[in-house]
C-alpha cells in the first residue's frame, strides 16, 4: 500500500519522509497534516471536521473489524 503512496509525485515524497525519517520529519508531518485540515476547516467550514470524523468512524471500525477477526482465519479446521 505504501509503495502506491510512494509515487504519487508530492505527497509520496513527504510520507516516505515521514516514515523512514527521524523524529522531527514525523513531528513535521503531523503539524502540516494538523494544518492542512485547519486551512480546510477555515476555507469550507464545519462540514469538514463532519466529514473527517465519518471518515475516521469507518476506519476504525474497519481496523477493529479486521484485528477481532485474525483469531477466526488463524484457526485450523480439523
């Protein structure tokens, strides 16, 4: 997945910064991400951070989904 990330022209070059670089190229990323959806929260108002939570709900529920359900495909069928 993040090869895929990797090579979209911009944005590629600031995740792979922010995953294989040191603390402050992370903590520069957050910031600017942190940023990014202030300035988008002040240019299209509140739907914005409605938006980013339904975003972030399914997300999560998927990342739940699929931690709770490794137990059930590492079962073995005997």
């Amino acid at each position: 997945m993040l090869k895929w990330i990797y090579r979209v022209p911009l944005v590629g070059f600031f995740v792979k910064s922010a995953v294989n670089g040191s603390y402050a190229e992370r903590l520069a990323f957050a910031v600017n991400i942190l940023a990014l959806i202030g300035i988008c929260v002040a240019v299209f108002g509140y739907p914005v951070v409605i938006v980013a939570a339904l975003v972030m709900t399914a997300v999560m529920f998927t990342i739940i989904v699929g931690v709770t359900s490794q137990a059930l495909w590492s079962r073995s069928v005997d």
